[in-house]
C-alpha cells in the first residue's frame, strides 16, 4: 500500500519561505512523475509544479523565479521550497505521485498541507 505523506505547510508573512515535503512510503515503489498541486478556496485545484524521474521540471507561470521543485530518489521524496510567498499562494497543498504497478502508472495523492500567508 502506497503512501503520500507530507509536511511542511504552515502559517508565514507575505515575503517569507517555506518547505514543504512529501515522502512516498511503500516497498520496493517505482516513481515516475512527482509534482505539487494547490487548491485555495472557491478556486480549482491547480498544478503548481512537477518533476519527473530524469530530473526535468515545470512550473505555472505564476510561480517561476519563486518556487524550487527537486526530489531525492533514494527517499522518494519530492521537495517545494517557496520564497518570496504572496498572499495568493494561500492554499491547501497536495502532492501527487504516478507510481509504477506492473506495466500502468497509477495516480497517488497525499493528504494535503494547508499553507497560509498573510500578516
């Protein structure tokens, strides 16, 4: 059984960072594609960033110059760090994970991490 769990999520003043992380837990897991998703209130949830298993990234436009996606294979864990936060980047944070089952990815979720900046 596969499981994202995340962490890092939290309240901070507009200008400020934080890291926020995702550890896949699981034996012997093969992981493709890992990214982070954000949902503010009233709005859909959106892709804010990905990486894939070569190292490759992308981001929404709203992002760049901002957050630094990365992940550590050997932990499977998948890394946001957020500088220079606005108050528009409030919003609960997934991570999602394509994880290999045989010869299909499948699609994993964490549980979400709430990320708040205002003063």
């Amino acid at each position: 059984q596969v499981q994202l769990v995340e962490s890092g999520g939290g309240l901070v003043q507009p200008g400020g960072s934080l890291r926020l992380s995702c550890a896949a837990s699981g034996s012997r897991i093969s992981i493709n594609a890992m990214g982070w998703y954000r949902q503010a209130p009233g709005k859909e949830r959106e892709l804010v960033a990905r990486i894939t298993s070569g190292g490759t990234t992308y981001y929404v436009d709203s992002v760049k110059a901002r957050f630094t996606i990365s992940r550590d294979n050997a932990k499977n864990t998948v890394y946001l760090q957020m500088n220079s936060l606005k108050p528009e980047d409030t919003a609960v944070y997934y991570c999602n994970a394509d994880i290999w089952g045989g010869v299909r990815l499948y699609d994993y979720w964490g549980q979400g991490t709430q990320v708040t900046v205002s003063s």
